[in-house]
C-alpha cells in the first residue's frame, strides 16, 4: 500500500479524472454517514485490536485523518470499487451503501486537492543544527549542539528537523538548562559579545542614586530596584522579542521583569554593574530553556477552514529554511510591517537569502541528510579500519566537506541542479586530491577543480556517497542501485521476500567470481528477479570504486565489469555512460526534489494534500532547467509553505 509507484500512479489517475469530472462533489458528510457506515460494514476486520490484512480503519475517527493520508484511502477506495471489499464471505454492499461510501470517499478525496488543504501546524522542537545556528544569532556564541545533545533521529522525510522526531526528554530538557549556563557564561567572558546583547550598562552615578531617593519620598514603591529594573526592560524585552521570533505579550513582559527584579534583589551583596549584568544574565537563561525559544510554535485561532500563516510565523517559517536560524532584522521589519504577505516581496527575500552566506546552512543541512552522508562525521567506524586503514576522520571530513561545498555551488553558482547527477568538476582540498588521485597544487582550502575524468562528477562519483552506499568490508551493488534508486529518483523498491536468502559473504568466492556472477546467481529466484532487475545494474554500473569510492579495475582475481542494461533497455558500461542515461530521468529526479526539498522545509513528510503543489515545483524544475531560484520561489509561494489548518489535537498545550 505504501510503494511510492502505486502512489504516484493512483494520483495521477485521481487528479486526471478532477479534468474530466470538475462536477464530482463531496455529498456525504464523513461523521453523520460516512464513518458509521465504515463502522457497520468493515471495522468489524479492520480496527485497532485485529487490523486484518494489517489494515486499520479505526483511527480514522475525523475527516482530517482520511485527507491526511490521502493515498491509504485511494487503496481502500479501490478494494470497495472493485468489490473485493467486503470480502465474499460477508454480506455484499447494498448499492446505496455502495454508491455512499465510494461516492462519499472519492470526494472528500477530490475535494481536499481542490481546495488546496494545507498540512496541520507543525509544533517542533529546534533542531540541533536549528539551535546552534539559532544561539550563534542570537548571541554570537558558537556553540557545538551536536556534540553537546543526544543525537536526534530522522523523522519521515529522513531529515532531522521532522516534528515527529523532535520529543524532549527528562535528560535533553537538563541539558538545555545546563547548555543556557554555558553558552551565557561563553558570552559573558568577552565582553564584545556581552554588550551586543546586552548594551545597557546600569552603575547609576551618585546624582542618579540621589534621584531615585528623592523619587522614593513621593512613590512608596519606587525604590533603587525599580531604577533598574526599567532599564533592564530596554534590554531584556528586545533580546527576547528576537529569542521567541515574535512580539511579547503582556504577560511574558510582566514575568521578565518581576524575575530580573527578584534576582536583582536577591545580589544586593554585589555591587554594580556586575550585580545588574548578573541578574540580566538570569533572566537570558530563563529566555534560552522557555519552551517559546526551544519550539517552533505557531498560533491557532479559531478556524476549521484553512488560513494563512502570520507574518512573523511566515519569517520563521523563511529563516528555518533556508538559514537554519532565526529570522533577521530585514525579516524581523517586514514582519512588523505585514509585508510578508506579499508574494513579490517573498520572491525578494527568497533570492537574498540565498544570496547570503547563511544559506550555506541549508546547503549542508539538506544536502547531507538527503544523501546520507552526515555519518561521516559520527566517531564511530563506517568501514573495516583494517581493511581501509587510511580512512581517517579527516578524510571522512574531507569527503563530508567536498559534498557540502558541491551543492552550494550547484544552489548559488551553476543554478542547475541536474549537475547533481553529472557535471565535469568537483570541490577538492590536497588531501582529497591524493585521496583521488588527481593532480595538481591544492592547499587545505576547497576549490573548484575540472575533472578530466568523466566518471567523477555529480554526487555518484563522490567518495562520501559511494561510502555510504557500501557496507563496511566491500561493495555491494544491491545497496548501491537501491540508493540510486531512492535517493536519486526517489524510487523505493519493495521489500525482499522473508525467505530470500543473503548474498553468500565468503570473501574467496568473491575474489575468484566477482559481485556481478554472484548476483546472477542470487537473482535467479523467480522472487527476486524483478527488483534485481532494476537495482542491480545501477549498482553494477558504480563497481569501480570501492566501498571507500577510489577507483579499481579489478575484485580480486576477477575484472569489473560495469556494464548494464537498464530495465527499459538502454545500455551502458561504466559510471560515465550510467551517469549520461540517468540524465534523462528529468521527471523522476525533478519529483524527488520536489519531494526532498518540500519535507525539509514544512517539517514534516509530504502528505497527499501536498500533490498539487509538488506538481508546481516539478513544473518549475523541468521548465528552468532545474535552477533552484524559481523552484525555491514557487515552494515558498505554495499554500502549504504559506497557509495552516489546524488539527484536530489541542497538541500546543501539550507541548507548553
């Protein structure tokens, strides 16, 4: 039910028929007709204690979950079209049973691509990638949150800012407490850094202390704390208006102050204008461990009809993207002003954003997480130290680097994103260039080299990728083509039969056969051939660099032979020729992209309400020659990115 083919196919038909059918209507009401009726004739099966054929229709107890997962519905739609559903040992659908819920599914169905329904609101914790860039903004501290935190899984788009993934628990929340201390004690002992969050310094002269006393004979609750506690509010207030990506309520401004004032109090043994730069320093950590700092929280006001985000939710929503950080001061203005409304000065943003060196952190964040390669930089080994003593961390960063220096050429220089499959250059350093073999005078410092070695370019020829489609001793063609095919043309094979047996491991037989007899034989199985068909050749087309990605012409004993015949029939022989052919999937790989890119920048998978906006952005691939302005601009305009509905779950006050 889950294979992304059957998905795109059913879409496809779904949405031609919107062409031929714009009359189709929702005419039943899902709670009042359509649940019960699901309730009378199939949850019997298919609910949460005996989900038959693993198949459960009882959570689905709102409208919301059937639109959200769109492309379920699609199969059960089928089953109840076709009749195999209720199975025949059941009582047989009357036609006005019939006629309700394939009529009353179809167009809940259409109706939600039609409408344009936008995602739920996405309530997330920072990632660490998101709070380290988010400190450093904020308090020009440069601190190393990957290290720091208990690493954080991927969600279901496989990037790690998925709100699904993004749960605290009681060890990370000490964490933050203790992180806050850190980063403020880091700041507090340079003072540049100090003053620029922190300009106000409060020593009152001896004529301002003389004020406030005579001030205090007139006003019984003014006094030398309420002198500075006014002045902690010129800085207390900005810092946190920028540290919760929003304006204060009354309420939060009413708490910062009674705390700088309780804390100010309490250090009347120390003098100014450390006791007042101490107190403000509390009260900046209460900022940094608020939920209001630590999530990406948006509003939701009455509303059961889809809604466009607010201003400063949309500068969030912009920053997070494409910066990893918090929204800037031009954002931050255009939020006030309630500019951000306006497409042509989103279309502006847009291209000075990725004009800014800041969008270096998206190139990284999303390009190494897309492609799999941010386990380089983990301690632990990727593969045998005895086998490939020279694969050191540095080099495991070298190749990291080379990656991430690639697409942010690719994002702000080349503006094709097809040269991700191919191109005549890469990014190299002298280590990585002994590494390849290339010559040349190189320093520690990347810089743009043209191969002369058609089978390097593009992301296949990179060693970080080839390491991470190997397992830790050899090759393996199978992972190799399935990483291609997902990674590249976001396409998931089917899972392996549970009887198949395992590629034999015996490393003689390896070097007297070579991988691609092995197959052959493992493939043979009428079961397996199918997928083989398509995974193997890919894979076998990269045999020529190792698990580590140099290059080779021989396993062992036996020479490579990395020729091929794709499915559809066109053949190849080697990673160059591979590459050309690839080049030609243009629909494939501009629907991945679209999908990729999409994920990473609500937060959350795509779901099936999102089709008419991914067809846009693969539209606005295809017909730029995949520069990423357009494409970026067009995904930014979209209603997901820039509208909400709320859910059906009271989940803020849950996280708050």
């Amino acid at each position: 039910m889950k294979h992304p083919q059957f998905i795109c196919f059913c879409l496809t038909i779904l949405l031609s028929a919107f062409v031929t059918k714009a009359s189709a209507q929702e005419v039943f009401d899902y709670d009042t007709e359509i649940r019960p009726m699901l309730v009378q004739k199939c949850i019997e099966c298919h609910n949460t204690n005996m989900p038959k054929a693993n198949v459960n229709l009882d959570n689905y107890k709102e409208k919301a979950r059937v639109v959200k997962d769109g492309a379920f519905w699609l199969k059960v739609l089928e089953q109840i079209e076709s009749r195999a559903m209720p199975p025949k040992s059941k009582s047989p659908l009357s036609e006005e049973d019939y006629r309700l819920l394939v009529d009353g599914i179809n167009g809940i169905l259409q109706n939600s691509l039609k409408e344009h329904v936008p995602g739920q609101i996405v309530v997330r914790r920072l990632s660490h990638t998101e709070y380290q860039y988010t400190v450093k903004d904020l308090t020009g501290y440069d601190f190393d949150a990957r290290s720091y935190f208990p690493s954080d899984g991927s969600g279901g788009g496989g990037f790690d800012n998925q709100g699904g993934s993004l749960f605290i628990t009681p060890l990370k929340l000490e964490r933050y407490y203790d992180a806050a201390d850190l980063i403020l004690q880091g700041v507090a002992e340079n003072e540049q850094l100090w003053r620029n969050i922190a300009p106000e310094e409060y020593d009152p002269s001896w004529l301002t202390r003389l004020t406030v006393w005579v001030k205090s004979l007139f006003d019984d609750s003014y006094n030398s704390s309420t002198h500075a506690q006014l002045a902690a509010e010129k800085t207390i207030f900005p810092f946190a208006t920028k540290a919760y990506r929003r304006f204060l309520k009354d309420d939060e401004k009413a708490r910062l102050s009674t705390l700088f004032t309780q804390v100010y109090q309490g250090m009347d043994t120390l003098d100014n204008p450390q006791r007042f730069d101490q107190s403000i320093a509390q009260v900046y950590k209460m900022v940094m461990v608020s939920p209001h700092f630590l999530y990406r929280t948006e509003e939701e006001p009455p509303n059961s009809k889809p809604y466009y985000l607010s201003d400063f939710e949309m500068a969030s929503r912009l920053s997070y993207f494409l910066w990893s950080s918090m929204p800037d001061d031009e954002l931050f203005s255009l939020a006030y002003m309630g500019k951000l409304q306006d497409t042509l000065v989103l279309e502006g943003q847009v291209k000075r954003m990725l004009a800014d060196p800041k969008a270096k952190r998206f190139a990284e964040s999303f390009s190494t997480q897309w492609l799999g390669i941010n386990k380089l930089l983990d301690t632990q080994p990727i593969v045998d130290p005895e086998k490939f003593p020279d694969f050191d961390m540095p080099l495991r960063e070298a190749l990291y680097r080379e990656t991430v220096e690639y697409f942010y050429y690719v994002l702000t220089d080349s503006k094709n994103m097809m040269e991700l499959v191919n191109s005549n250059y890469t990014f190299l350093n002298q280590k990585l260039a002994d590494f390849y073999g290339v010559e040349g005078n190189f320093t520690d410092e990347y810089k743009k080299v043209l191969l002369a070695n058609a089978n390097r370019g593009g992301v296949m020829g990179m060693g970080s990728v080839l390491t991470v489609s190997s397992l830790p001793v050899r090759t393996s063609p199978v992972l190799r083509g399935k990483y291609v095919m997902e990674q590249i043309m976001g396409i998931s094979p089917p899972p392996p039969p549970p009887e198949v047996a395992e590629l034999v491991e015996d490393e003689g037989a390896h070097s007297e056969l070579g991988l691609r007899k092995l197959l052959e034989r493992h493939r043979s199985s009428p079961g397996c051939f199918s997928c083989h068909q398509k995974m193997d050749p890919l894979g076998l087309g990269l045999e020529n660099f190792d698990a580590t990605g140099r290059w080779r012409d021989s396993y062992g004993k036996a020479a490579i032979d990395a020729s091929g015949t794709l499915a559809d029939g066109r053949e190849f022989n080697g990673p160059a020729e591979l590459k050309v052919l690839l080049m030609d999937e243009k629909e494939k790989i501009a629907r991945n992209l679209a999908t990729k890119v999409l994920s990473y920048a609500l937060g959350r998978g795509t779901i099936f309400t999102d089709e008419p906006a991914l067809r846009k952005l693969e539209t606005a691939l295809l017909e730029n020659n995949f520069n990423p302005d357009p494409f970026i601009v067009e995904l930014v305009k979209s209603y997901p990115f820039r509208m909400k509905i709320n859910d059906f779950r009271d989940k803020i006050n849950e996280v708050l």
